[in-house]
C-alpha cells in the first residue's frame, strides 16, 4: 500500500504519517525529515540546502528526488510519502520513480486544516533531532526537551517562525494544492479534518488505508 498525505505545512502529515507507520507497518518516507538529516550530519550536501530550509523555499527537485529515490526502493513493504510531491515537476519524477519500480500510489489523503490552527502548532513543535519524532501543545514529551523514544534533544525547526510559516502557506497554495486535481484523475482522493485530535484524524486516515486493503 503507497499513500501521499498531501497537506499544508503543519497539518500533522508528519505525526500521522509516523502513527501509520508504528501501527500499519508502511513506512514513513518524509523528505523534510531526510533534508533535515544532512543538515544535522553536516554534510556537503547539508550544508548547501541549510539556507533553503531556514527561508521556507523549496529544495532543488532533482536534489530531493534522488534523497527520496532511495527511501523509496528501500521501503519494501509500501510506503506514506509526507512532503513530496510538492510540486507538477516532482510529480512527474514520482511517476517516473513508481515506473521503474513497478509500484503505484493506491490512495492520496488530503489533511485539511485552517491557517491559525497551523500557526498555532508550528510555533510550539519540537522535533527530536535522533529520530524526527515530533512533540507539540498537544502531544508534548514526558520530560522538557528530551524525546520519549530515545532520549534525543529536542530542537525547534528554524522554519517555525510566523513569517517563514506564512511563506510556507503561500508555496503549498501555489504549488502543491494544485496536485490534488492532477492526482484526482489517476487515484482514489479522500480529505481528511485535520483540525480534529490527532487520535480522530489518526483512526480516519487508517479506516480510509484498511477500506482500500491496507493492513
Ligand atoms: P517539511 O518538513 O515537509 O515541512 P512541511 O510540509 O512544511 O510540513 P511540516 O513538517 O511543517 O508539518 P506537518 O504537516 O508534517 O505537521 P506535523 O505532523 O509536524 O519541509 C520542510 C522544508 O524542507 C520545506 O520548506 C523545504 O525547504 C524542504 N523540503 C521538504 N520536502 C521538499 C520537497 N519535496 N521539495 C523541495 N523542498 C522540500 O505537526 C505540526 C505540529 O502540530 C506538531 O507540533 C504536532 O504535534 C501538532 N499536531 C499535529 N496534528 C495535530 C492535531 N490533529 N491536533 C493538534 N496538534 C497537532
């Protein structure tokens, strides 16, 4: 089972995507979450995307597809793909991606969320720097900056500021929501409340994976 869960910056693709992937067994691909590791690692790479990041613009498309290219052949058992893609040209790149792994995208999940809500929560996440695993006012961590799973510190995403979050907002509308028309004509398309508990909107996005055959 391949899913995309297309949503504006902030909606919970990320808690969602990894709440899936604990209890369905998909793997959770999030491109954000491969860039922010070359960033952490230092690499060369890393570093050149650093400034991107920080301004809230988008990655290269041939840079983040050959990151994403290699989750993807990597994820045998299907995969929830948080980030990607963003824009016309990265869908085709997907599309040429699944051609040559002989994979299709079963489902597309829309998560729907308004604008002071998604303020809201980007200006209080957290995210643990070892395993991306992402707290908020919501669903904060046991103890003050250290991450349940494996005590990794955690950090806030310089991108989390409200100008850079409105900029955020302004990309997805432009580039990214137009996908959803494009995605409409080839598989099936479910939105989602995002606005709801993460619990609630968790249970709606795995009935609409187990109603297509999902684990
Ligand atoms: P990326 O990391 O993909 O960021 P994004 O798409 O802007 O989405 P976010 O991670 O901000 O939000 P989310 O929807 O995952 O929400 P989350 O679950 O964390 O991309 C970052 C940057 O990397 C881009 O700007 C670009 O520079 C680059 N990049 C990435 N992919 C790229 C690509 N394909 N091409 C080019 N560049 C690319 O939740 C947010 C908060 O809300 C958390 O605190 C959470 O606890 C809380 N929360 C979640 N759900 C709920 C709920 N239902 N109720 C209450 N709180 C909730």
């Amino acid at each position: 089972m391949n899913v995309i869960l297309l949503g504006p910056p902030g909606s919970g693709k990320g808690t969602i995507a990894r709440l899936i992937q604990d209890n369905l067994g998909i793997r959770h691909i999030s491109t954000g979450d491969l860039l922010r590791k070359e960033i952490l690692e230092g690499t060369r790479l890393g570093k050149q995307i650093e400034p991107v990041l920080a301004s809230g613009k988008l990655v290269d498309n041939h840079v983040v597809a050959k990151v994403l290219s290699k989750a993807i052949i990597g994820a045998k058992n299907g995969f929830v793909l948080d980030g990607f893609p963003r824009n016309s040209e990265q869908a085709r790149i997907l599309e040429k991606i699944l051609r040559e792994t002989k994979q299709k995208i079963d489902l597309v999940l829309e998560l729907k969320v308004n604008d002071n809500a998604i303020v809201q929560r980007l200006s209080s996440r957290r995210q643990c720097e070892k395993c991306h695993r992402v707290y908020g006012l919501n669903a904060p961590p046991k103890k003050s900056g250290v991450c349940n799973d494996d005590e990794g510190k955690l950090f806030q995403r310089k991108d989390d500021t409200p100008i850079v979050i409105r900029d955020r907002l302004e990309i997805y509308r432009k580039e990214t929501a137009p996908l959803l028309k494009h995605f409409s004509e080839k598989t099936s398309v479910e939105k989602i409340d995002a606005g709801k508990s993460i619990t609630e909107v968790y249970k709606e996005a795995a009935k609409k994976i187990s109603g297509l055959g999902g684990s």
